[in-house]
C-alpha cells in the first residue's frame, strides 16, 4: 500500500519533472533555425519543446534520434523564401528527387498546438513557372531544389494534430520510412495568388511506410489529395474534405524495372472531394522491354483496396483505375503492366463528374487483367448526359453495379 504510494508519487514528480525547451525567437528576419535545433538537442528525450512565437527559419531542421517527445508548435515556422540557400541545404530523400526543410525522427513523438507551418511558397511556384529548371522535383538540383516543410522520416508511433501548414514549395507532407503515424485535424492550403500555378502540392505522400492515419483534414491544393506511393501498407484515410486536388491516389507505382512496389490494406472512407481532377485514383505504369526502364516495367501488387463514402463534386474522373499511367498505348498494349491489381472495392461512391469526360463517370481500364473488382451503391451522374462506364481488362465485371461499356 504504502509501496504503491511512493511509487505513485514518484511517478507523478517524474511527470512533472518533464524537461521543457522554450524557444524564444531572435526577431527581425534573424534565422532561428538553430535556436530550434539545439531546443530538440536538450530536449530530445522525454521531454517537451515549446515552439510558440513566430520563428524565421534559413537553417535545415534536422530533429532527429526523439525518443517521447512533445512538441507544442502553437506558434508559427516560417521557411525563408531563399532558393540559393535552401536548394542545396535542404535534405535530399532520394525518392523522386525530394528534398525537405524539417526531418522529424525518432520514437514516441507528439507535434501538436493549434500552431502554423509555412513554406513561403510563392516564390517558389513563381520561379518554377519562370524557369522550368529540370531539377523540378527536388534534390537533383542544387540550384533549385522545392523542399517538403515537414518529412516524418525514420519515426516510429508518431501523432501530428491541430496544425495548419500554407504555402508549401512542393507537398506538404512526406510519410517517409515510418511506421504508426497519426495525423489528423490537419489544415493545408496551397494556393497561388500569382499567374504561376502551384506544383506538386500534394497533401500527403507516403513512402516506404506502414500503419499511417490520416483523418479529419482539409486540404486545399492543386495536386494529390493523398497519395499513396510504393510500400504504402496498412493505410487508413477518413473524414477528409479535398478541394481542388487531383484526388487520392494510389501510385503511380511500377516506373523502375528491377523495383517492386507493393499498396495493400489501404481503406479511405468518409471523403468530401470537390473540384478535383480525380476522386478514387489507382496509376500503374505499364510494361517496358528495357530492364534499366525508368518509365514502366517494375513489378509489385496493389491489393486490398477500399474507397468507400466518397461524395464528388465536379470531379473530372470520379473513378479511375489506369494500369498504362504514362506509357505509350502501342508500347502497353504489347507490354502490359508487371504490377498486378486485386482486390480493389468501391463502396458508396455519389455524386456529379465535371464532363470533362463526356459523360464517362467511371474508367476502369487494366492493360494486365484486374481481379476482384467490386463496386456497390454507386452513384454517380454527368452533366453531359447518361453516365457510363469504361471497363478493360477487368475479370469479371459481376459484382460492380453498373454496366460497363469498352472504350472507345
Ligand atoms: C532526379 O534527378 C535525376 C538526376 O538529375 C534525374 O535524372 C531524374 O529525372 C530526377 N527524377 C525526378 C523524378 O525528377
Ligand atoms: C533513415 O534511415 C536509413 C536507413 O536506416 C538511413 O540510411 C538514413 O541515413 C536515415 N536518414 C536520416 C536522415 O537519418
Ligand atoms: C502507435 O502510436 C501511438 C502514439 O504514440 C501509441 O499510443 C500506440 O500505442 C502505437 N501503436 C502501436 C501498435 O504501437
Ligand atoms: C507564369 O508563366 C506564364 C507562362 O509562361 C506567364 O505568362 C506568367 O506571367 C507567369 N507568371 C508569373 C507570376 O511569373
Ligand atoms: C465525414 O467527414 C466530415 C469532414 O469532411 C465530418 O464532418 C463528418 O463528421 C464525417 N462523418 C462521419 C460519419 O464520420
Ligand atoms: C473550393 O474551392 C473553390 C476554388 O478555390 C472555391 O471557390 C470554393 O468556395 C471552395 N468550396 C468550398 C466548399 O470550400
Ligand atoms: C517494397 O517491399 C518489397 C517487399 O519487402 C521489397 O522487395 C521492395 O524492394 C520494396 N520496394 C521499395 C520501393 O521500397
Ligand atoms: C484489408 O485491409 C484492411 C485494412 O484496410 C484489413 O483490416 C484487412 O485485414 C485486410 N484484408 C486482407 C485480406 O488482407
Ligand atoms: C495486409 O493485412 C493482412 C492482415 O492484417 C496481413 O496479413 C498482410 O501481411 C498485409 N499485407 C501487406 C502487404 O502488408
Ligand atoms: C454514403 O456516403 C455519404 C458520405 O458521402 C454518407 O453521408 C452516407 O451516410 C453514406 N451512405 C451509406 C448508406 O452509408
Ligand atoms: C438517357 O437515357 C434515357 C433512358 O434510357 C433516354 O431516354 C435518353 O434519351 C438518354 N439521354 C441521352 C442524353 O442519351
Ligand atoms: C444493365 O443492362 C441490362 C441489360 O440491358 C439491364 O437490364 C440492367 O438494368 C442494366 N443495369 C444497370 C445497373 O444499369
């Protein structure tokens, strides 16, 4: 009894006795990036950093080895607009050339607090669309190079919640070799007040990374919603209202041969997408005869995929499965895609097409032959007339509730 008593107590001053790191910000445009990196230095193990002022951030934040770490971002980090320093400090991912502002890494992290992340964002969409520098997509550039303002990277059981990320050079969050990580009541806004769009504002990507949540978020962008990219395992997506984007998206997978990417258990539920180019979206790409090809030829499944209560709005492809993503039609229809699709359900999917694609309210269009496609409650209609269906190459079209036409 008395045993327990202590050991309670004792418990509770350990509570106490968090170790907390304020971060007091310099002022007038001075970088307190690494103000912010020495806190998460100090305060990298059961501990708590405070980021609430309005932070200047010229210096990579590299906030790695967290081992039960709260993080109160309440405040707002701002990445300067400085393509030349940031280009080549940014930290490269290798994957698709990216590169990120912030690497958040560790064990048992907790990012919450009502605050902002911005990425200066303009700019970078202003001198992308001016230059069209072949390093577009990131790191393979040093001059210009777009950064992802925050990567979970290497991290394990991580909760992000309650922030609002704008203005970001490139996506907004990259999933990065991790796994259980939660986000949720998440605001992203990527959007141009300029003639340059913005580019490759995905909401989420994620990559090499198993038990991801995502819910309870809006985002406003003008590129995937989420996007599920390879080794993309055990996803939950729900309760997201997306305007603008090009919808959720599995892939695109299968552009390396030699590379297997694998999507599997991947449920998205709840979804409100508006004005979007896409709303359910798998992208394979087709095969390639090349063994060195970079664009078609790599291998891989996509299996056990659930869309279900989707609402569209003015969505160009409310439903899309296209196993020839960026392949030439003559080289995929004699090289069908090596990465297989299965066991892939619509559930519940309503609402309108744009009629961008005629009067086409879903597309189905395998080169290798799909298995285990279901579709029940769909409702889709046009405003160019009576919907139809596209289906090729699907095994059996019996368990989807609507008639499939071939296309054209
Ligand atoms: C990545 O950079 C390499 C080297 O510059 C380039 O060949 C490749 O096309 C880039 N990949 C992407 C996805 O931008
Ligand atoms: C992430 O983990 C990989 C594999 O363990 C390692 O090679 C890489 O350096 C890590 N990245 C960072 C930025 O720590
Ligand atoms: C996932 O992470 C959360 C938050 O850190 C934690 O509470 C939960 O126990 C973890 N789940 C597993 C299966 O480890
Ligand atoms: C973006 O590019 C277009 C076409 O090249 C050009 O007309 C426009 O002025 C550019 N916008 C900005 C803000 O530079
Ligand atoms: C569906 O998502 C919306 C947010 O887009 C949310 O307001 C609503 O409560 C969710 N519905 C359910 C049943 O969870
Ligand atoms: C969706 O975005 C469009 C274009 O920015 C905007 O006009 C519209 O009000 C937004 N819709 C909602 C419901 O937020
Ligand atoms: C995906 O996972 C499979 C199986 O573990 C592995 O063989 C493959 O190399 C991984 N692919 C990527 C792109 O990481
Ligand atoms: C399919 O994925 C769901 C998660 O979305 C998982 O609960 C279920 O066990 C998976 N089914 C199979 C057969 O792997
Ligand atoms: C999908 O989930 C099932 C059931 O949990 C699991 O057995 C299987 O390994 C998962 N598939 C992948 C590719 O992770
Ligand atoms: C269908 O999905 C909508 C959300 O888009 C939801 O409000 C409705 O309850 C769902 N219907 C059924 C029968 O579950
Ligand atoms: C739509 O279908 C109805 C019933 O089959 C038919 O009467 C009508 O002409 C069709 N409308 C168009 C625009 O094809
Ligand atoms: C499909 O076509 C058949 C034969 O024309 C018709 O009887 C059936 O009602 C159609 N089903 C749907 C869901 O439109």
């Amino acid at each position: 009894m008395l045993a327990n008593f202590v050991a309670l107590v004792l418990l509770s001053a350990l509570a106490v006795a968090r170790r907390t790191c304020k971060v007091s910000a310099i002022g007038g445009g001075e970088d307190d990036g690494p103000a912010i990196n020495a806190a998460f230095e100090r305060c990298s193990k059961n501990a708590k950093v405070v980021l609430d002022k309005y932070y200047v951030v010229d210096t990579l934040l590299l906030t790695k080895d967290l081992d039960d770490v709260e993080v109160e971002l309440s405040g707002t980090v701002q990445y300067t607009p400085d393509i030349a320093k940031w280009s080549p400090q940014s930290l490269f991912l290798t994957y698709q050339n990216a590169t990120t502002f912030w690497f958040l890494s560790g064990n048992n992290i907790h990012l919450y607090g009502g605050g902002t992340i911005d990425g200066n964002g303009q700019v970078w969409w202003d001198t992308f669309n001016n230059s069209h520098n072949a390093g577009t997509a990131g790191g393979s550039s040093t001059t210009f190079a777009r950064p992802i303002p925050l990567t979970v990277g290497n991290a394990s059981n991580v909760v992000v919640e309650n922030i609002r990320q704008i203005g970001s050079p490139f996506w907004n969050n990259f999933v990065y070799q991790s796994t259980n990580v939660t986000y949720k009541q998440i605001s992203i806004r990527s959007q141009s007040y300029s003639s340059s769009p913005t580019a490759n504002s995905d909401g989420w990507d994620i990559y090499r990374s198993s038990h991801v949540t995502i819910q309870d978020s809006v985002v406003i962008n003008d590129d995937d919603c989420v996007s599920f990219k390879p080794n993309s395992t055990d996803i939950i997506v729900a309760n997201m209202f997306c305007n603008g984007s090009h919808g959720v998206s599995v892939g695109s997978l299968g552009q390396y041969a030699g590379e297997m990417d694998i999507v599997a258990n991947v449920s998205v539920t709840n979804i409100t997408m508006l004005n979007a180019q896409n709303g359910a979206r798998i992208k394979v790409f087709g095969g390639n005869p090349s063994p060195v090809s970079t664009a078609g030829g790599g291998t891989g499944f996509v299996r056990n995929i659930t869309f279900k209560d989707f609402h569209m709005v003015n969505v160009d492809n409310p439903i899309l499965i296209d196993q020839c993503y960026s392949t030439p039609a003559d080289v995929c229809a004699q090289f069908p895609s090596n990465l297989s699709i299965s066991d892939v359900h619509y559930i519940n999917v309503t609402g309108t097409s744009s009629g961008k694609e005629g009067a086409v309210v879903v597309d189905l269009e395998c080169s290798d032959t799909c298995q285990d496609i279901t579709a029940e409650d769909t409702h889709l209609s046009s405003p160019s007339g009576n919907a139809t269906f596209v289906c090729k190459n699907i095994a059996s079209t019996t368990q989807l509730d609507f008639n499939c036409t071939l296309p054209e």
